[in-house]
C-alpha cells in the first residue's frame, strides 16, 4: 500500500496533516507549488514507527501567501507521498 499525506487545516500559522504508512525518518516539508520551491525550514522528521499519524509544521513569519502542498520524502530522500494544494492566505 502507498504511503499517504493528507492537508487538514491550518489555524494559527500551524499546518496538520495526517499521514499513513510513512516510514520513520520520513521528511514532510512544506512546497510552493508556483516554484516548485522546498522551504526546508518548515521540515519535519517522522519519528513514531505507528503506521497513523498526525504532524504539525509551524511557519515562519516570512511564508507568502499563496498555494503550497506539502511532500513526504522517504529516507533516501526519495518521493513518497504528495498531499493536495491548499492556500495560505
């Protein structure tokens, strides 16, 4: 089964997401879609080995709006899992 990330809502300059069969040590970063650009200060590691999960990524204060997804990297720094666009306004 593939690993899966899901955008649920952003209140107070704080993402949650839930994910599912990431592997531990997965990196969720957060993507602005127009450039394709990883912003690696919002990186997160996965750090429980349960197959369910939520992670939670603050952004810092230079975050623009605009359209973002968050994308899961597996150890080897390899796609995993890509949620869907959401915007930060």
């Amino acid at each position: 089964m593939k690993p899966l990330i899901s955008f649920v809502e952003i209140e107070n300059r704080i993402i949650v997401a839930n994910y599912q069969r990431l592997m531990v040590s997965a990196k969720v970063v957060l993507v602005e879609k127009a450039s394709g650009q990883q912003l690696p200060e919002t990186a997160t590691r996965i750090a429980s080995p349960v197959p369910v999960g939520a992670v939670r990524i603050r952004l810092p204060d230079a975050i623009r709006p605009g359209t973002y997804f968050l994308k899961a990297l597996n150890g080897r720094g390899e796609d995993a899992a890509q949620s869907a666009d959401f915007e930060i306004g």
